[in-house]
C-alpha cells in the first residue's frame, strides 16, 4: 500500500481555486515556464547511471502484469497509471513542430493552439488511456498550478516521489510523470522540456532529487 506518512498538509488560506483558461491565456506564466524545466535535470552528474535507470524503468513497466482483481488490497499503482506511464514513455522525443514554437500535439487534442504544454502532457497521457473526453480532474489542463491544487484540495500532496505520482513544482512551473524512485531521486517522463540537443522543446526522460524541496508529488490511485 502506498505511504502516507510524507503527505503535505495544506495551510489554512492556501490558494486551491482553479486556474481558468482565460486566466492562463491573458497571463501564460499561470500555465508554466519552459525555462524552468532545465533547474533540478541531474542527467548530467552520471549519465551512465542514469541510462540504466532509465533503461531499467521502461523495463519494469513494460514487463508489469495488471494485478489480478480477486488478489485483494491495493496496487502499488492502477492499471491506468500504468498504462499512461507506458504511453507517456512512448513520446520520448517527440517536439514542438517546428521547433521553437510551442505547437504540439498535446495541447491540439485539448483544441488548443501553440502554448506552453508540460500539463498538457501529463493531461493527455491521462486522458488518452481513460475515457477520452479531452477532460481531467484538474479542469483547465493546461494550468501546472491546476494539478497542484487539485492534489491540495484532495489531501493528495507528498513530499517525496512514487512511481506513478505527477509531480509539480511548487512555483507552478512544470510538471511531468514519476517513472520510477529510490529514495529523493526520481526518474521521469516529461513534455516541454529539455533535449538531446539542450532546447526545450522536447518529450524526455530526467534525472531529478526532491531533496532539493522544488517539487509536490501529486498522488492518486487513476481508475
């Protein structure tokens, strides 16, 4: 079962209200920053270590068999986090198109134009393995910060990465899917953000550690 014991308690006059896409389209800063998907990368410190981390995440996903339902008690994840993390893994460098200018796919499946789309990755890796109305919980999609408050408004904040968690900045600059963790450090799968070739453009595999205190880590059993 999963643990409890790192979860975030929300301080009284926090602000939950959803982000609206009005909102995000007047101010695109409400939705996320780019730039800021490269602070807390640690690829670089040992790019042989991470490989195999990486490597070995996809792996294990791909090798997973959906619990049987009659076995009882929980899932470390839901066969719909599972299957959004094996969909969202399948994106690896995918990019902007033409690079540079902020129209993907992603975000068109929402009907929206050129943006910033780190959420609406996550959103569509979601909504893609569950029923496909171009919804989430979170309402507006687009919006990093609309995840963080839902996981507020919800009790589901931690503070420290499992697999299957989305996890957030805690400015409400990017986000991304936790593929796998040990301890701090958490392996992901994120869009809009740092590639091969050092723009941010890219869908893409990272190193990072919640030691750093820059991330929430967004926890809840999909169906």
């Amino acid at each position: 079962m999963p643990n409890d014991d790192d979860r975030v308690e929300v301080s009284e006059g926090e602000e939950t209200e959803e982000i609206t896409q009005e909102e995000a389209e007047e101010n695109p800063e409400l939705s996320a920053d780019p730039s800021a998907s490269k602070e807390g990368i640690l690829d670089d410190e040992d790019p042989a270590e991470f490989a195999e981390r990486e490597v070995a995440a996809a792996e294990e996903l791909l090798a997973e068999q959906d619990p049987d339902d009659e076995t009882g008690g929980a899932a470390p994840i839901s066969r719909h986090q599972r299957r959004a993390l094996r969909l969202a893994l399948t994106q690896k460098g995918i990019r902007e198109t033409p690079p540079g200018s902020n129209v993907n796919i992603y975000s068109k499946y929402f009907g929206f134009g050129a943006q910033f789309w780190c959420a609406d990755f996550v959103a569509w890796s979601l909504d893609k393995t569950g029923n496909q109305d171009r919804k989430v919980p979170w309402g507006y999609p687009s919006a990093v910060e609309n995840i963080t408050r839902w996981g507020k408004r919800n009790g589901k904040i931690h503070s420290r990465p499992q697999k299957g968690d989305i996890f957030t900045r805690r400015d409400g600059k990017h986000t991304g899917w936790v593929v796998s963790s040990s301890g701090t450090s958490f392996t992901t799968i994120e869009g809009n953000t740092d590639g091969p070739d050092g723009r941010v453009i890219y869908a893409a595999s990272h190193a990072r550690d919640s030691s750093s205190g820059m991330y929430f880590f967004v926890r809840h059993h999909w169906e």
